[in-house]
C-alpha cells in the first residue's frame, strides 16, 4: 500500500503542476507584453515633454533657465530663470520669472485701457523686451495668442490659484509670491526695493478702478497703483515642450534644466 500510495502521490502532483504551468507562464509573460507600448510611446516624447511637470505641493517647482537678459548691475547678460507653474492639456507649460528683470509703466498715461494689447506695458514687454529675450528660435516654442503675444501678466487670480503653489490671500502678505530684483535692475532709475526682504513690488493685470492696475506688493499682498507708475517686471510666458529636447541641469533652483529647441 506504501509504494501505491507514493505513486499515486507522484501522479497527484505531476498533473497539478502541468495544469499550473500554463498559468504561470501567463503572468510571467504579462509584464513583458505590456511593457513595449509603453516603451514605445515614451520614445516618442521629447526630454522637456517627460521631465517638465506644474507645481507640486511635496516636491515644489522645476526650474527651467530659458532665454537671456541682461541681469548683473554692469548690463552683463546671463540666462532667464523661470519657475514652471503648470503644464496644460495641450502640452505647454506655464512660466513665471523667478525675479522681477526690470522696471516699467503699464501706461504712459493714468486711464484705463481694458484690453491688454492698449496698455504700453504689452509693446515693451512684446515690441522690445522679448527681441533682448530670446532667439529667433527661441521664441519659436514661445506660444504667441492674439490677446497676449508672447509675453504677459500674470491676474490676481493666478496669483491666488494653489495649483500653481500661490495660497488664496489677498490682502496678507504671502512670501510664496514675494519677489526680489536682479541686480541689473535695480539700476533703473525707478527702481526700489524693501530693505527688510529685500523683495519689490510688480505689476498684476486687472483694473480695480479708474487708472489703476492690480500689483503684488513686496511682502506678497494684493493692492493697487496708478498704471503711469513704473513696477517691477515680472512676466510669464507659455513653452511648447513637445519643441525642447536634449536637456542638461537637474530642474532645481541651483541647476535648473536647459534644453535645446527641436524643429
């Protein structure tokens, strides 16, 4: 009885893992099938497209240098560090200076123009600024909007959205959108800064009454200014990630990302 319960045993267990082994072998192939798609489709993605992302609430902003601007006090020029606030559906992403770059009116004179591309601030920003700023090829990946240009102001809205990282304060100060000057300028004539900080206050668009625009203070509050005042400049643009590829820096303040424009 001993040796038939043994084979009987031996048959038992052969036909349980002969009917296993199909099994088995499915789930071990699984990962294998579906991981070439995926492979396949990140291969079509520029560097920009798969390392880019908004704001985040753990692990903050990435930081992309892009263009250039005069930034030290002699005029010497050095890259435009921005901030990414977010990325849209359609792949571009959302880009605010991390510095206020220079000093301008929003108007030359103390009225109120609704539309954006009325004010003077628009044809400095998009007629000069952005000839300074960038290439080009540069501007190539910059989405320029009928209503916007290239280049514009940011509302008191975004700058209370907390997907982009702002809290939703108006009046009180917030240091996530307090701002300091580059060196270059402070050279400007109208220039000013908070000795306490050292953070200065710039334009935000909005018209809260007669001749006024919206502003972001130097302790991060919302307020007002006449539009013939000069502000800080503090822009923000849209890139095209699927346009920039081949990227060095790591994304981090210290080392932000650079990348090359792809045709």
């Amino acid at each position: 009885m001993t040796v038939h319960r043994f084979f009987a045993f031996l048959l038992a267990v052969t036909l349980a893992f002969a009917m296993l082994s199909p099994a088995l072998a499915e789930e071990t192939a699984a990962p294998d099938a579906t991981a070439a798609p995926a492979t396949a489709q990140d291969a079509t993605l520029t560097d920009a497209q798969r390392l880019v992302r908004g704001y985040d609430a753990d692990l903050g902003y990435i930081y992309i240098n892009y263009g250039r601007y005069p930034y030290e006090a002699d005029g010497t020029v050095a890259p435009i560090l921005w901030r990414v606030l977010g990325v849209d559906e359609d792949g571009y992403a959302l880009l605010l200076t991390e510095y206020v770059i220079d000093f301008a009116m929003y108007h030359e004179k103390k009225v109120t123009i609704e539309e954006w591309k009325g004010n003077t601030i628009y044809h400095t920003l998009n007629d000069e600024m952005r000839k300074v700023m960038f290439t080009d090829e540069e501007l190539s990946a910059v989405l320029y909007t009928d209503e916007k240009g290239w280049l514009y102001y940011l509302d008191n809205e975004d700058y209370r959205n907390t997907a982009y990282g702002f809290r939703h304060w108006q009046l009180k100060p917030q240091k996530e959108r307090e701002c300091k000057p580059t060196p270059y300028a402070m050279t400007h004539p109208h220039a000013w800064k908070d000795r306490s900080n050292g953070c200065t206050w710039y334009f935000s668009t909005g018209v809260p009454r007669r001749g006024f625009h919206n502003l972001i203070g130097y302790d991060g509050h919302t307020s007002t200014a006449a539009n013939n005042r000069y502000g800080g400049v503090r822009c923000a643009c849209k890139l095209d990630l699927s346009k920039l590829d081949h990227v060095s820096g790591e994304g981090t303040l210290e080392n932000p990302y650079t990348f090359e424009v792809i045709e």
